[in-house]
C-alpha cells in the first residue's frame, strides 16, 4: 500500500513535469501527435500504480521517450512546412467570400447543424454574417464576419483609447502576493494607502484585490460571516 502511494506522488509530479515541457496548450487545442502523446502517457502511468511488480523505472523510461518524440517532431515541423502540413493538416475553410464550400464540408464530414452551432459559439446569429469560417488544424473554429456586420472599433470612430493593462493579483482570501506587487513597482506603503482609501483596516479582510501597473486597482472585501 505505501509503496503504490509513492508511486504516485511520483508520477504525479512527474507527468506534471512533462506536461510543462510539452507546452501550455488547452486540452482542446492539442494536435492530434499531442493528442495520443496524452493518452499513452496515462495508459503507462497507470500500469506502476496499479501493479507494483511492474517497474517504475521502466514507465518513467517509457515516458520521457514520448515526450522526446513529441519534442523532436514539434521542432522539425517548425523548420520543415512540408512535414507540418502532414503531419499537422492544414486549415480547412468551410465558408470562403460568405460562400460554403460544400465539397469540404463533405470531406470534413461537416453537417449544416455542425456549422450552426460553431457559428453561435462563435457568438455570430446567421450564417448570411460570416466571410470565412475555418477549421483549423487542431479542431478549433475560427469565425471571421463580414465588414458590414463587424463591430466597430475605436480606430473606425477615430477615437483615441488608452493601451490596456494587464492586472496582478494583489491580495486572494486574505494572501498578500508579494511578488506581484514589487513586480508593479508598489510597495507595502502603497498597499496600506489603497486599503484605506477603501477603508479597509487590514488584509485578511479583502477576499480579492488586483492591480496594474498604471496604479488601476480592483478591491472585493470579504463578506461578513
């Protein structure tokens, strides 16, 4: 029983780790190597957990060979267009110049339904709004409108908008995140001024603060109990 509960945390950690080197994809977005790369790598790690006469050594073995597979063939499409597109595909477009393709969506075994529904998810009411509606090649659809129905941006009004910040978490549930608040510049100065401005005595009572670097800042105190 203990020795399968190291096994574990081992793998767990382990498999965390790959997945880091693998890159920050979403589930969602990984392409089809990435995909079985996913899947093989839990069916071995399960084997140790398990089983455990079966050697660990061997399934962490077995593992980093996946990841430097996947590695390597992530670096050779980069240098290589040829090999991406074969092994990777290429994007496949559903809806060119507000037209559907209707040989690709058989060939893609797209039904009308299917094509509706990625066009609401893509928050656009019609079909008759789209330009370009594109497959991409790891799944995900891409929705481009017409000119005429597009939202207008500011550039379109000739306004002037100033740049947009990003925002650091200052305080979670209480927590200071010291880090984040040198990385702004700010001190604790500064987050003892902001707290009393909003009249709040101490830390432990914002359940979530957040800041930018242009000094924006977003305070939620706690609820009381």
């Amino acid at each position: 029983m203990a020795v399968n509960f190291i096994r574990t945390i081992i793998i767990f950690f382990f498999i965390t780790g790959v997945f880091r080197l693998m890159g920050k994809r979403q589930i969602g977005e990984l392409q089809a190597s990435e995909l079985v790369v996913a899947i093989l790598i839990s069916e071995i790690a399960s084997v140790p957990i398990q089983d455990s006469s079966n050697s660990l050594l061997f399934s962490l073995m077995a593992i980093v060979v996946l990841l430097a597979c996947e590695v390597t063939l992530s670096l050779v499409c980069q240098k290589i267009p040829r090999i991406r597109r074969f092994v990777y595909g290429s994007p496949s477009v559903l809806v060119e110049r507000g037209k559907i393709n209707q040989s690709e969506m058989r060939r893609q075994r797209f039904s009308i339904s299917d094509l509706m529904e990625n066009i609401r998810n893509s928050g656009i009411g019609s079909i008759s709004e789209i330009e370009y509606l594109i497959v991409e090649t790891n799944g995900k659809v891409s929705a481009i409108q017409k000119g005429k129905n597009s939202p207008a941006t500011v550039e379109d009004l000739n306004l002037i908008a100033p740049d947009k910040e990003i925002s650091y978490i200052i305080i979670d549930d209480g927590k200071i995140f010291e880090h984040n608040l040198k990385q702004l510049g700010f001190d604790g100065n500064w987050l003892k001024t902001k707290l009393k401005e909003s009249k709040i005595t101490t830390p432990k009572d914002v359940y979530y603060m957040s800041a930018t670097k242009n000094g924006e800042v977003f305070l939620y105190p706690k609820e009381a109990k």
